[in-house]
C-alpha cells in the first residue's frame, strides 16, 4: 500500500520523521521491482500489492510467479506514467 496524508496528518508525520523522503509513483516500483528481485522462498509466498492506493496492481505466488511480476514493473517502468492508475482513481 502506497502512503497517503491527509492534509492535517501529514505537517504531523513529517515533524515526527524528518528523515522521511517521499517517493514518486515511479521510484516505488523501481523499490518494488528490487524487492521482489531479491526474493527467492522455499515455499510459495503470496505477493500482493493491489490496494487501491497503489499506482500498479500486482498479484502473484513466489516464486512460481517472480519472472512475471517483474516484467509488469518492467513493462510500467518503460510506458512511464500512463501505464499507472490515474492518482484520481485511487482512494483508502
């Protein structure tokens, strides 16, 4: 699940953290993306990152499903921000 504030929540949360970097749709799937490249389970995981707050829906069963889901990131990656849910659609 991405991270949203509410407008009186987030002066709050960026006091409390000030180290705190936000990231861009884009910098959170190339996270994702090193995520998921990273993970290699002896027994099946299931991956999910379908909230509606995400920018790209993913779905899948590690490591069965590894090579997909990071060729969606990757396919996302490469159209840029059209291939993402309009922020408009996105809710909590």
């Amino acid at each position: 699940m991405q991270l949203g504030l509410e407008e009186e929540a987030k002066e709050r949360f960026l006091k409390a953290f000030d180290s705190f970097a936000s990231l861009n749709d884009l910098q959170i799937l190339n996270e994702q993306r090193e995520l998921i490249s990273l993970i290699n389970p002896p027994q099946k995981i299931i991956f999910r990152s379908n909230h509606a707050s995400n920018a790209l829906h993913l779905s899948g069963t590690l490591p069965k499903d590894h090579d997909r889901l990071l060729s969606e990131i990757d396919e996302a990656l490469k159209v840029g921000e059209g291939a993402l849910v309009p922020q408009r659609f996105r809710g909590f």
